[in-house]
C-alpha cells in the first residue's frame, strides 16, 4: 500500500534539458577503483572499532565476573582441601 502511494507522487520530469545532456562527463578509469577502494577502509575501520569496543566489553565483564566469583561465600566441599 505505501509502495503504492510513493509510486503515484512520482512525478515524470520529462526529456532532460539539451544543454546539460552534452556536459556529461565519464569518470576516469582509476575512479571506481579508489572509490571502491575509500570504502573499503571506511568498512574495516569500522570494523576495526566495533571490535575494539566489543574485546573491551568482554574484558571488563569477565574481569568484573571473576572480582564478584570471589567474593561469594564458597559452597560446602568447595575450597576445602
């Protein structure tokens, strides 16, 4: 229903204007490839920072984990030698 809706705002703009359908430009050949090649390390620092927060998260817990481990009172027959 709301594809519906979006398709009958859809305005038909017409044939592009003449004069700006003769300044079209094609990228350059190495274009695409140091695009290609900007996100690409955009996505691994990305990555690379969601695995620094996530490593550090998993160490504070299992740090705070192991403080509160020994400070509950041992279970009978447990620590006993």
């Amino acid at each position: 229903m709301a594809d519906q809706q979006d398709d009958d705002f859809v305005e038909d703009m017409g044939e592009p204007i003449d004069a700006l359908r003769d300044l079209s430009v094609d990228p350059s050949d190495g274009f695409l490839g140091r695009l290609r090649n900007t996100l690409r390390r955009r996505d691994l620092s990305s990555q690379v920072a969601t695995l620094s927060w996530t490593g550090f998260g998993a160490v504070a817990l299992e740090f705070f984990r192991m403080i509160f481990s020994m400070l509950e009172p041992p279970v009978d027959g447990e620590g006993e030698d």
